[in-house]
C-alpha cells in the first residue's frame, strides 16, 4: 500500500529565535535552529532514525531505547530524540554496532507481540512492522509466547475505537497525548515491570473512564492496540483528501483518509493553523450521519402540511418553488418573501442565497443564525474597534499571561481550542472564569481558575463595570495606551461614568451574587498580570444586553492596553462552523458583504452594477420579523437553507404560528427536521463531504471545504441554490464555488485578496487580506484600530424584563454538551448518543431538596413561554436558584420554554435568561409522547422506503 499519512520527523519543531546550528550527521552537514534534535535533524535531511515512543505531536520521550545514535567523542549510545544538535557534532546513525543495539530492542518488543500481522487490521500501517524491517530483525531469541499482555480482552466499549492491550507496547504515546494534546489525563501506566500496561482512569473500560474521545491516543499509537473500529471493518485507507470540519466555530483541518471512494476515517491535518493536529470526537469520528438511512436524498412537495410528501424529480421541485415565490410575490407584494442563510453551509453557498434574496426576490428580507447567536458581537465590536469579529489568532492563547473567560464553556462547545488554552494554564498562566456554571475550567486534572466569578445570569454588565470600576478607581488604567490609541474625551466620560460608587463591587454584589473582594481581586489580575486576553461565548450576546455586554469588555480591554498585539485581545468563541463566514456574506437584512449597510449608496451602487437589477435601501426582516409579519398575513414565503428554526430558536410555539401561517416554506436540508414539520418543499441538502467551497471560522480564518465523494443527492447545496436562481429568472453560470468567492472578492473590501488559489498555497487566509495585508492579518488593530481611535461606550447596566417570582423563582440558563452539536440533527445520528442520548436539566441539591427531586427523576420546566419534561442530575455545578440543560434534543424542545426577549440593538434571543418553575412529574408530556410516536413512524416509513 502506497503510504498516505503525514511524514512524521520524530520531535517537535523548535521556535527559530535563536541562532542556526551545523553539524554532520552521516557525512552530510546540515544547519538547524539551535534546540533541534538529531532526530529532526536528520530527518529534515532526508535521514529516518528508527523511532517507536518518539513522534513530532509529542514532546521528546526517549523511551523506546530505538532510536541510538554515535556521537564522535562522546561515550555511549544517546536517544537521538532527546539529544539537542551542538555546533560541529558528528553524528552517525547507521553502524554496525547500532544495528545489533537496534535488533537487540526489537526482540524485546515482538516477544511480547502478537504474530498475526497478516489478519492484523492495522498491517500496512504499523510503525512497529515497519521498524522490525528496518533494523532487519529476522529472529527473536527470546521466542514468541511472550508471558505479558497476550491474554487480555479487548476493550470495544468505545463506540469509535478498539484497545487490544495485547498489542500494547507501552511506549506512552497514547498516556502523551492524553497529556500534552487534549490535556484530560485520562491515561496512566499503571502496574511496574512487565505488569506495566495503560489504564483508562481507575482501569476502567474507556467508555466509562474520564477520556473523552478526541481521538489523540488512536492517531499517536504505533501500533493497532488503539484503532478505530472503521478501520477493522472497511480495510486501511489508500488516499486522502485535506478538508474542513463542519462542526464549531474552531474550524479544524481533517484528512479525510478513504479506501477507493468509501470514507475511512478522518484524522486531524497536522499543518490545520486552527487545530494543530488535534481533534474532538465530533470532528474525529462522528462523520456517519452524512450516509444514515433517514437522510433525505430526493426532492418532495406536497400542497399543504397536512399532506403526505410526494416525492418528485428536481426539475420539478424548483419550478414549483419558482411558480410559488412569483405567485406569492404576485399576490401580496415583493416584501412578503425571504429567506435564510445557513452558518452550517460555506460561504459561497450562503453568498448565493443573499444574493437571490436581494437580485431575485428584490428584497432584504434575509437572516441567519448567527444573528440568533452572535449578532452582539458584530455590533459591538464594530462600534468600539470598527471591525465585527474577534481580533487574535487562536496561536495567541500561547502568549496570553491572563485569559479571562466569560460566557463560555470551550472544553464543551470549543474543545480543540480549549486543549491549547489549557496547556497554556498549565505553563503557569492565571485564569479568570465569569460563569453562573461551574464549568470544567473551574476546576479539572491540573486546571484550577485562579477566580470563579459566579455570577447571576443576565447580570453581565454590571460585573464587568464593577471590574472596571476597580481598575479605573486604583488607578491600574493604561493611560498612555489610552491617549495613544482611543478617544481621549469619551474614555473620560465613561472612566467617570464606572467610578460612580453606587457601581463598585460591594454595591453591586447584592444584584450579582458574586463576592466583592473576589471581583476585586479579578479585576486587579486582569489589568496587572500581563497579557491579558478575553474569550467569550453565548453567555455574553444572548442576552437583552447582548450588545452592551461586548462592549463592556471591549472597554475593559481598551482601559488596559490588551488590544493589538499577540497574547491579548477579546475574543468571540463562534457557536458553529460557519458562523462568521455567514455574518461576513452578507446574512443580516440591513447589510451586504463586508458589513456595508443597504443605505449606503455607493455600496448598494456597486451590487447594482455588478447584479444587474436596482437593490432595496431599505433593511429587511429579521427572522422574528418574518414570523409576526406571517401570523400578521403579509408575509407569505421563506427560503430555509439548512436551519432548524422550530427547534434552535426561542419561543418555539410562535415559530410554531408564524410557519403555518405561510404558503410556501422551502427546507433545504440534510433531514426531515422539525421546521421541516411546516414546510410544502424539500429539498434535500450535501454534506460537506460532498462539496468545495470554504469556511471562516472564529479567528477569521478561510480554509477550504475540499469535495471527498460525490453528492448522494445529486448536487451541492451552491448548486441548488442556482437551479432555484435560473428558475427566477436569474442568469447565474457558475461552474465552480471558485468562481463565487472570486466576486465575493471583488465586492468585498475586506476579502479583496482572497481566493481558492491563495488558500490552497497558504493552507488558509485570516481577513482582512487585500493590498495592505495580502496574506491575512492575524491580530487586529496593531498600531491603530480599523475605525481609527478605539470607542470607549457608556454601558449601563438595565435588568430584564424577564423576572422570577413566586410562580417562577429559578433562573433557566441553556448551552451545549461537548458529545452534541447544535440541535443535534447530525451527532443524533452518530454514535455520539452514547455519551448523551436525552437533555437532562441540572440543578442544584438545595433547589432540588426543596422540590423533592432525586437524580434521574421526572421533572416539568416551566416558564411563561412554555412547558416540557426531562430527567434532572442533581449537581454543584449550577448555583442554587439557577438551572441548566442542553437543546440537543428535539424529544425535549428546550426552546418551547425560552422567551421571546431579545438583545436591544440585534434582536439576538435572551436564550440564557429564562424565569422558571420545576417540580416532578410522571414522565413525558403527551406533546412529548405524540412527538416520540411520530418520529418511530416517520422513522419506519423512511427505512422501508430505503428498502
């Protein structure tokens, strides 16, 4: 088999700070920067040492006794892995003597080795056959019984991969990994001597134990004792194809490594700048949702909801999708259509259904996601620094003395960001965590925050001024940066506006919940402990103060010169893929590409030229907007593309009303989805799989979404889309997404530079790329921000409207589980359900007390908006008086109970504030039961179907 994986040079690569070095290794001289290994080295010269503990994810080991080198003038037979490079060395890798010193150890390893490398999965692939080759060992003196490990049982609890321990070597690659990668220490070798083996937590099984699947130990293992179980059942995999993943916002490069055109594994690309060569188990393994048998593949109609589904051919689909928005429009004017860009989908693909929104349909009736999710950020970032979107590189984290993180739980909603952000915490960085929750960055293996601000939810702002009334009133404001860089006049005002005592921690701790002296002391470590960097997440923008909350850190930041350089800066974690690219394309209805409002004359003039066709200065509707305007009558068409409205957005009983109240609502999606419920076309979507294009994830990064298999459904979504354009009327030619990015370019000042060519070269591209930086730019605003001096804005702190009481005296607060992504339409139908097969509602053991509730009880969760039930784990991670639970689960339509408040200046829901009651209950509400009955039969209908 011809090899596919990444070429592996034994270490790491050493920073290239200092000075070069040149040695002699085998009669050549090569020059490498000074801390480099001979191994890498040599290595880099074309030279491979036999190597098994040692690999370049890895710090050095120096285990496996393998990899000796000759060294002249110096006694012995050193690790090549662990001996730095010195000017002048000779070194000799291949010599008689190191040949026997070599074999000697390899004999040791294969008597304890099962001899079955013909059956063995993993032959062809195993770095400990080819090293028996490669010092030549032809016998074993010391036999082949082996008196170990030979009769262990295979570990196959995980559902992703196997651990044979009898092929075990125990070089601790995988115990490493565990280490030094992801940062759970889920791994050990346990026992001493030839009882040495690797255990799973205590030695329990993995599916049991503390590790979380994110694959480290099964891509660092040399052997076949860690392997995916795909892997065993469809064979080792003959090429590979670099792509993106398609879960959250940290946007990791996989190799998607196939045998012929049937996928195999995907395993993290080494050169991914987001990821490093790290993954989560979503990226990593749960990639079989795009061939489940419930995927819809073909189109299907039906004249009202109340209909079955007909399955038709795609010509027919989009012309009766064409007919019904020319009728709709016909009939009740150009307004009372819209559509709905996807964050799952590329930018390409969300470019193009703007653009038939406002060329096709002549309005800017468009939304997204992500303005249900992050649309704050957009619009406090761009107020205070002039650009919507974060300001750092996630490579920052590494320079970072001080990382406060708010609103944000990475090592769930993040992870492969979160594994970095903790090795940093690790090398002695101090760490702030604002969270109502007590997250697993409050305390885990060798992760401890130096403060948790507990905070009560919605009481954001007032916090974050409190901590700026610290820093302001001690006198621990960057003056000097401050009249350098921002608005002198305004920094006053808004420095005198946070000293007011009635701001101060002890004021305010009352309507917080979070102890004076703790804030104080976070507010201290924060401005004086060196780089600081702010990371936030849902729990800042989805809030009614959303907004005013990013801009309270964007002051804090600026008050303390932590913007603009590497190691600072303030930091949206994106929920999914795609988010930003969405935001960037144009998605909200008063903005086109780049952010430019519709009102803007030479913007829209620009469009106009380009498109062909007079655009609307007027702003469109939100997607609440659509659904008042449908239940109101005058909005009577919308265009999903690859959201599950009904069960991602608040108060799911009015987007119950505003769907039926409409004529034609198209899905375009994987699965039959809840939205899907309401709608009269369907037209099924591609994975990422099945498609090019590119993604941008949260540090502004384009990487591209390269093609793996040929779409099961016949098209791209981009391709779909242009159907439906063509049957508008619309002369749309494109015959490669390449195409589409080129006139997003062409539009779009910020992505003047950016093309599939540049990419492909570079690996990615962070944006702003243009003439000023033709290859990106990773931190934000060094030496001046983008909208000239910084904007410091007078936050002040305005509770809710959403109230507890005596009916409702609990705060519910929502997020996401580490094993689920979004409403859980893809890992639902992955093997991730093991890890989280229901939504459970955390509450805390007074409040629970107080109710007589038990773990795994029944409860209802009600609210104004709302009821529905689920089991309740009784847990210290909530605060007393606040509960939580996931909304992965469409069975339990968490969103049936969130309100339909919303952020003052975006509309972005208050998902994160919900007043509450919870009491137990004998089971599922018959909604539920109706729900559960239908998706079996609907179910069972597609699987025969399938048949």
């Amino acid at each position: 088999m011809a090899w596919i994986g990444e070429i592996d040079l034994g270490t790491k690569a050493v920073p290239v700070t200092g000075p070069m070095v040149a040695l002699t290794i085998d009669d050549q001289r090569v020059e490498v920067p000074e801390g480099t290994s001979i191994m890498r080295a040599a290595a880099l010269m074309g030279t491979t040492i036999p190597k098994l503990c040692a690999t370049d994810m890895l710090d050095s080991f120096g285990s496996c006794r393998l990899c000796l080198v000759e060294i002249d003038g110096r006694a012995g037979y050193p690790a090549s892995c662990t001996t730095p490079v010195a000017p002048g060395m000779v070194v000799r890798t291949q010599t008689a003597k190191l040949q026997e010193l070599r074999r000697g150890v390899m004999e040791l390893y294969i008597s304890d080795h099962p001899l079955d490398c013909l059956t063995c999965s993993a032959n062809g692939d195993c770095e400990l056959q080819d090293m028996a080759g490669a010092v030549g060992l032809r016998e074993v003196r010391y036999g082949y019984e082996g008196e170990n490990h030979l009769v262990a049982e295979k570990d196959e609890s995980n559902p992703y991969f196997t651990f044979d321990s009898t092929k075990c070597i125990v070089c601790s690659r995988c115990v490493r990994a565990c280490d030094e990668v992801q940062g759970t220490l889920a791994l050990t070798v346990d026992g001493r001597g030839f009882e040495s083996h690797i255990a799973a937590s205590q030695d329990q099984d993995f599916l049991s134990s503390e590790c979380v699947s994110c694959g480290a130990c099964v891509q660092a293992c040399p052997t076949s004792a860690l392997i995916e179980k795909s892997v065993i059942e469809k064979g080792t995999p003959d090429r590979a194809v670099v792509t993106t993943c398609a879960y959250c916002g940290v946007g990791c490069a996989f190799r998607a490594e196939l045998r012929g055109e049937e996928l195999v594994r995907m395993v993290p690309w080494k050169d991914g700048k987001a990821n490093r060569g790290h993954s989560c188990v979503k990226g990593r393994f749960a990639w079989g949702y795009a061939q489940h048998r419930e995927r819809i593949l073909k189109p299907m109609v039906r004249a009202s909801v109340d209909q079955p589904w007909r399955e038709v051919g795609w010509e027919e689909a989009i012309a009766h999708v064409a007919s019904e928005f020319r009728r709709i429009q016909a009939t009740y004017g150009t307004r009372s259509v819209g559509g709905i860009t996807s964050s799952r989908c590329t930018n390409e693909e969300t470019f193009l259904v703007q653009k038939l929104i406002r060329q096709g349909f002549g309005n800017n009736n468009v939304d997204t996601c992500a303005r249900v999710c992050h649309s704050p950020t957009g619009y406090g970032l761009k107020t205070t620094f002039g650009t919507s979107a974060g300001t750092q590189d996630f490579d920052s984290v590494q320079q970072a003395d001080v990382i406060m993180v708010i609103g944000a739980n990475p090592t769930d909603g993040h992870p492969v960001f979160a594994s970095r952000m903790k090795r940093r915490l690790r090398q002695g960085a101090k760490l702030i965590v604002v969270d109502p929750r007590r997250t697993d960055l409050v305390r885990s293996a060798r992760i401890a925050a130096d403060h948790h601000l507990p905070l009560k939810p919605g009481t954001n702002v007032a916090v974050l001024t409190a901590m700026a009334h610290v820093i302001v009133g001690e006198g621990l404001a960057d003056e000097a940066y401050i009249r350098e860089r921002c608005d002198w006049d305004e920094y006053q005002d808004w420095a005198a506006f946070v000293s007011e005592p009635h701001r101060s921690p002890e004021a305010t701790e009352a309507l917080t919940g979070v102890p004076a002296a703790d804030l104080r002391a976070a507010a201290r470590l924060y401005a004086t402990g060196g780089n600081g960097a702010i990371y936030y997440g849902l729990g800042v923008t989805e809030h009614s103060q959303g907004s005013s909350t990013v801009m309270a850190i964007a002051n804090l930041a600026m008050a303390t010169g932590n913007i603009g350089r590497e190691g600072v800066g303030v930091n949206p974690l994106r929920g999914q893929n795609n988010v930003q690219g969405s935001c960037d394309m144009g998605s909200f209805p008063h903005e086109y590409s780049g952010y430019r409002h519709v009102s803007d004359p030479a913007t829209r003039a620009m469009f106009e030229a380009a498109w062909g066709v007079p655009l609307d200065p007027e702003p469109g509707l939100r997607i609440n907007n659509m659904l008042d305007a449908a239940t109101d009558g005058v909005f009577k068409g919308l265009f999903i593309q690859g959201e599950d409205i009904l069960q991602s957005d608040p108060n799911t009983t009015h987007v119950a009303a505003g769907l039926a109240a409409m004529e034609c609502v198209v899905v375009q999606d994987l699965f039959l989805n809840e939205t899907a419920n309401y709608a009269h076309v369907f037209l099924p979507g591609s994975t990422f799989l099945e498609k090019d294009g590119t993604f941008t994830n949260a540090e502004r990064r384009i990487q591209l979404v390269r093609k793996v298999m040929a779409p099961l459904n016949g098209y791209a979504d981009w391709e779909i889309v242009q159907l439906v354009a063509r049957a508008m009327g619309l002369d749309w030619n494109y015959t490669h997404p390449s195409e589409i990015m080129d006139e997003v370019a062409r539009l779009t000042p910020s992505f003047a530079g950016v093309s599939f060519d540049l990419i492909a070269e570079h690996g990615s591209i962070q944006w702003p790329a243009n003439d000023k930086a033709p290859l990106g730019t990773p931190t934000m605003h060094i030496g001046g921000f983008a909208r000239g001096k910084g904007k410091f804005v007078v936050t002040d702190y305005v509770a809710t409207d959403e109230k507890t009481g005596p009916r409702y005296p609990l705060l519910l607060t929502t997020g996401r589980i580490l094993s689920h992504y979004n409403v859980g339409a893809q890992t639902r139908r992955t093997a991730n359900v093991a890890w989280h097969p229901e939504d459970l509602l955390e509450i805390h053991p007074l409040d629970a007390e107080n109710r007589g509730i038990k773990d795994r009880d029944w409860v209802y969760l009600r609210s104004r908006a709302g009821e529905t039930t689920l089991r309740a784990t009784v847990t210290e991670r909530v605060a007393p008086g606040v509960v939580y639970t996931t909304f992965h689960h469409p069975a339990t339509q968490a969103n049936v109970i969130t309100t339909d408040y919303s952020d003052w200046a975006t509309n972005c829901p208050e998902y994160k504030v919900t007043a509450v009651q919870v009491g137990l209950s004998n089971g599922p509400s018959d909604w539920q039961e109706d729900y559960a009955e239908q998706a079996r039969l609907s179910r069972r209908i597609l699987v025969e179907a399938a048949e």
